[in-house]
C-alpha cells in the first residue's frame, strides 16, 4: 500500500484510507465482523482509518476504538463532528465553541484515546463565525488533544475565506479537505481541487463507488437491492427518481470500458479515483469481509490514459451527473428568502445547515 503525505502535516497516510460509516447499525451491527474488516484492512497495510462521531450514533467510533486496542500508535485516526447527536437539543450540532468542546471529548472516549489525529468539520455551519470555530480547533491542537483539523464536503470558497481566517488571526490551518469524488461525481475537479493544491493541503475523498452505482449494483429497471446506502436514501437508488436516469445510461457505458480493460466496474472506479494527482487517499467503506477482499485486491490498480480519456468521454471532468449525490445543499440555493427581495422569515430559517450524509 503506498504511503503518501497528508497535505504539509508530515504526517504519511495510506493511498487507501478505511471508511467507518458502515461499522455499526448503519451497516453491519455485528462488532465482531466489524472488528475483523479493520484487522483485515490493517494488515493489508491501510494506515488510516476515518469516522465520524454521528456514524450510527458513536457506534462506529465505539466499534474503531475497540479494534485498535493496542495498536493505536501505528494507526491515524480520523473522524469528524457537526451533525446532530440528539434530536430534540439545537445545541448539540454544529461547529460552536460551545458542541465542539463537547464532542471532542465524546469522540476521544469512544475511542478510547487520548489524541485524534485529523479532527474534521462534517459540514459547513453558516449560523457559526468560521473564527469562532477556527479558534476552538486551534484550543484544541495546542491542548493535544488533536493533532491536525481539516474540513468535508466544503466549498472552495469556504476553504479559502478558512484559510484566510486563519492567517488573520493566527489560528491552525486546515489541513485537509474530504470531498465527494467518483466517476459520477466529478464537481471538485473545478475549483475544490486547484484550491487544496495552492494551500497545501492534503484530500481525501469518499463515495469512490458513489454508494455502490459503481459497482454496476444499480441497473436499469433492476430490482434495488438492500445495500446499507439504499436503507439509508432509497430515493437516491431508485430507477422512479428522474435525477438517476443519465446514471443508469452511464453505468451501462462504463461496463462496457470496464470489460475492455480487463478490470470490475468496482476496480475501474477506485483505478479512476485514485488517479487524479491532488488526491492523497481515497476512503472505502466495506460492510462486510467480502466487500473489504474485493476493494483491497484493486488497491493497485493504475488506469492509463486512454482509459482516463474513455472514461472522460462518459462524464465530463468537472460535472456531477446527480448534484444531490454532494450531499451538500447551501442554504442560498435552499432557502428563497436568501435570494429573493423582500422575503420574510427570522434567524431560525437563515441558520439551518445543509446535509450531513457521508
């Protein structure tokens, strides 16, 4: 497995990185199993290991904690806070001082350490000041409790005022930015990419496998299977939602490109994402042993050119074929009042957050 740097923290990570949004209920409620993928991505030489405090409530933090007993030294650790962790307590979300301070403290109980090494924001908090959460994030790396922050599925240019922030103010960096990025969902090859590039920082990138359409699962006038995802989002899978239409026709294209190169659909699109040169690792997130044999053995798979270009031809760089597989909505696309003259609505309405999905 080829180690490679997370942006400029020195810190040397796995090309593939270990998704845990599948351990726990949300995927696979048996610990036991869920224990043995990690061993098995471990000894594999993954490195990293990336999960996030709401993942099946804490259980996937429970489940990675466990796991890594006795081992914690030679493994970084990834995870991430914003979303909700009651449902009834506003206060118990997003990215004030106030939730911060908490879940942090949650997040190193289930994990039974005593240091995260990239703590992440899950979304963007437009009714929190990025200083306010720059300034906790930085408490935190001096009191060592984390080791590097980062950020998931931000826009551009939310990164760059980030960044800006922090050199005003003297606070820590983002280190890191953890996007979107398949086959299917190509958007942050216009800007997020280029923007990560000039500052430095590393990315790692889930949903390689877009939620299993790259696997070839998702066909057209297919039954849907039960997959953890399809629980999760049904509308997202189903051939009755007008948005998957282009991807059904893609899928059936991108076998075929598949089929000439020797290669699954699954390794094709892991080969694709791993290809794009700001990309530092690319997370998997296995449900069960067979899923964790089969995306380990195209770890290694390295796509020429006239395959990039095929595929090119399919998807165009820079294009999401569904927007909604981002998993990000910004609240001036979603809410009227914040594009419309005139419009009423109070505080309440304005500071509602987008998606916090994978």
């Amino acid at each position: 497995m080829r180690l490679g740097p997370l942006g400029r923290t020195g810190i040397k990570v796995s090309s593939l990185c270990l998704g845990g949004m599948m351990l726990g209920r949300w995927g696979n409620s048996d610990h036991a199993e869920c224990t043995r993928i990690v061993h098995k991505a471990l000894a594999a030489g993954i490195n990293f290991i990336d999960t996030a405090d709401v993942y099946s409530r804490g259980e996937s933090e429970q489940i990675v904690g466990s796991a890594i007993k006795g081992r914690r030294d030679t493994v970084i650790i990834a995870t991430k806070v914003h979303a909700p962790m009651s449902g009834t307590d506003p206060n118990m979300s997003g990215n004030s001082r106030r939730w911060i301070t908490r879940a942090v403290d949650d997040s190193l109980r289930r994990l039974q350490t005593d240091y995260i090494d990239l703590y992440q924001l899950h979304r963007p908090d437009p009714s929190t000041d990025i200083s306010e959460t720059l300034g906790v994030l930085s408490d935190l790396v001096h009191a060592g409790k984390v080791n590097a922050i980062g950020s998931s599925t931000f826009p551009a240019e939310q990164i760059v005022e980030a960044q800006r922030e922090a050199d005003l103010h003297g606070y820590v960096r983002l280190r890191c930015e953890q996007p979107p990025y398949s086959i299917f969902v190509r958007g942050i090859e216009a800007s997020t990419l280029p923007v990560c590039t000039r500052f430095g920082m590393g990315v790692i990138t889930w949903g390689p496998l877009d939620g299993g359409w790259l696997t070839g699962m998702y066909r057209k006038d297919g039954a849907i299977r039960a997959s953890g995802r399809a629980q999760l989002i049904p509308s997202r899978f189903s051939s009755s939602n007008p948005a998957n239409a282009v991807k059904f026709e893609a899928v059936d294209k991108l076998l075929e490109i598949a089929r000439d190169s020797g290669l699954s659909l699954t390794h094709l699109s892991l080969g694709f994402a791993l290809s794009h040169p700001a990309i530092t690792s690319v997370i998997i997130g296995p449900r069960t042993m067979s899923n964790v044999d089969d995306l380990l053995a195209g770890a290694d798979v390295v796509l020429g050119d006239a395959i990039l270009d095929r595929i090119d031809a399919v998807v165009a760089p820079g294009v999401n074929l569904n927007p909604a597989d981002v998993q990000y909505d910004p609240l001036e696309l979603t809410q009227p009042h914040l594009r419309r003259r005139g419009q009423g609505g109070g505080d309440d309405r304005r500071l509602r957050s987008g998606n916090a999905g994978a």
